[in-house]
C-alpha cells in the first residue's frame, strides 16, 4: 500500500530559524528553511478579533482533569465515553462567578451543577463483554441468552461496562489555558468514587464562551518531509510537550519552531521511507524549550495556520 498524505497539528517551540529541543540543536537544512518560509506567513497571516484579548477564548475542553486521575482501562473507558451515576443530589441553583486572567477579570454567565452534569453524562454504558453485572454472580440453568446486534450470547455471566459514580460536588476555579494566558475559571468539581481526582466541568455558559477563530491556511502545500502537530500534550513555562502525526514507517523525527514576540509557530521534520508502508498515522509526542516562557502567546500550527488547545487529558 502506498503512503498516503499526512495532516498534522503540532505545538513546539525554537527561535526563528533554528531548531531547538532537548536533545540539543541541530544544523539547518532545506527541511528547516522551508519550514521557517511558512511559519512566517503562517505567523503574518495570523488575525484574531478583538474577542482574543478582551473575551474567553479557551484552549482546551470543558472537561478537565487537574491531576492524575489513576486510570484503569475500564475507568478511562467510562471517561472518554462519558458514563456517570450520580450517588448525590447535584443542585439545579446558579451561582455568580469571574474568570482571572492575568491580566484582568471577566465577570460571565456560569451554568448550575446540574447544568454541568447534563453536559458531562453522555448516558447509559452500553453491553461490554468480560465485565461482570455482579461479580461472582452464576446464571442458573446453563448459558444466560442476551440480546446484541449479532443475536444471543452464551456466557455465565451477565456482562455490562460499568459508569463512574458521582459522590460529591463543589464549586470552585481551575487553571485553564485561553487567548489571553493561564486564567483561573470557575468550575464544578465532581468527586469520583472510582478516581484519584475530581472529575471537573468549566462553569461558564456555552453563550459566554468566545470559539477559536478561523485560521489562514497558506496557499500551497506542506511542503514534503515537514508535517504539523495533533496538539498540545502540556506546557510548562518555555517547556512544550507536543504531539506530532507522523507515518508509521517515518524516521527522523525532528520538532520545528519558529518563534516571534506575540506569536509561536511549530511542526515537524521527518524523513520519509521509501517503497510501501502501512498507511498508519502515529502520534509520537515530542519536548521543545522556547527562547522565553510561553506566556500569552498563540501558538499556531504550519499546516493549517490554526492556534493549538491542550488535547485530552
């Protein structure tokens, strides 16, 4: 099979020009200078609204996890998924709130508990074969007879994915990347029988919440051997975690970052494989430190010109 077209999104980081990662920098070649031609006119063509400095633009989902939540297959499962039961009343009352952002405040609509909760329970876990109902449980008089999609089973056990249970709530704020930097927003925090941390759902009203602008994506193509980023894995100060696409059979694997005062533009290098290759996207994550902490600063991806959110966590 041949190799088919990758489409990435990346965030790292270096100074205009120059490549540099934690595994030291490296000489330029033809790859670095076409990068370093399209990031600036990724970086120029960059226009936000007046919204990006003055509104709440968040960079990442309204779902968060603050800390390690010590997954499980079956908890991280029921997470992507969205499966919850709530042991505790959730109250329907609103309450007033603010973001702080480092440079100010915004006072915003915020949404009840139970508002919150409606957008994080995504319903009912669906049949998951191996997982026990009642464990230890047997089926008297032989096989147990289910309905599926492909007619009956013939298990001993009656099996279903089980949801994470819900067994407080608190209002409170937790740092949250935007347009205008690290902002502490209010949130609900929804302890969680089964994990190690709350499970927490930003406040503010989906009608309060400014959407990421539309980028400008440069006319011609990624030029071959570069490609961009998924997303943004973490940051930390000037240190970027970022989380490149690449092919499977790609080696090489090099961060691209070219860096202005307001504006950050990264990809990746890679070095294709010649003849046939499993047509695979891999996520492979890569660490870049920035000439200067991160701070405000979009961002932007060397494909599609678009500003990078912190991915799932």
């Amino acid at each position: 099979m041949n190799r088919p077209a990758l489409l990435l999104v990346l965030p790292l980081l270096l100074t205009a020009g120059c490549a540099a990662t934690d595994a030291g920098p490296r000489s330029p070649t033809r790859g670095v200078e076409a990068f370093d031609q399209r990031a600036a006119q990724v970086a120029e063509a960059w226009r936000p609204g007046p919204d990006w400095r003055t509104g709440y633009v968040p960079l990442e989902g309204p779902t968060v996890l603050t800390d390690d939540p010590g997954f499980t297959p079956e908890t991280e499962a029921a997470f992507r998924a969205g499966w919850y039961s709530a042991q505790v009343g959730i109250p329907p009352t609103r309450v007033g709130g603010e973001i702080q952002f480092p440079d100010g405040r915004l006072r915003l609509p915020l949404v009840s508990a139970a508002e919150a909760y409606r957008q994080l329970d995504q319903g009912d876990p669906l049949p998951c074969p191996g997982r026990p109902k009642q464990p230890g449980r047997p089926t008297p008089g032989g096989p147990t007879v289910e309905p599926g999609p492909d007619g009956w089973g013939t298990s001993s056990t009656q099996t279903a994915c089980l949801p994470l249970t819900v067994t407080a709530v608190t209002f409170g704020a937790v740092p949250v990347r935007t347009s205008r930097g690290v902002a502490q927003v209010p949130a609900w925090l929804f302890t969680i029988k089964e994990l190690a941390t709350p499970v927490v759902r930003l406040a503010v009203a989906p009608s309060a919440v400014t959407p990421v602008p539309e980028p400008t994506t440069p006319a011609r193509p990624l030029p071959d051997g570069l490609v961009a980023a998924q997303d943004l894995a973490a940051v930390d100060g000037a240190r970027l975690t970022v989380r490149l696409g690449v092919g499977a059979c790609d080696t090489g694997i090099t961060p691209l970052v070219w860096e202005r005062p307001d504006v950050v533009v990264v990809g990746g290098g890679v070095t294709r494989a010649t003849g046939e290759c499993i047509a695979l996207l891999k996520v492979e994550p890569v660490t870049v430190t920035l000439a200067a902490p991160l701070g405000s600063r979009p961002v932007l991806d060397v494909f599609t010109g678009a500003p990078l959110s912190i991915g799932p966590r």
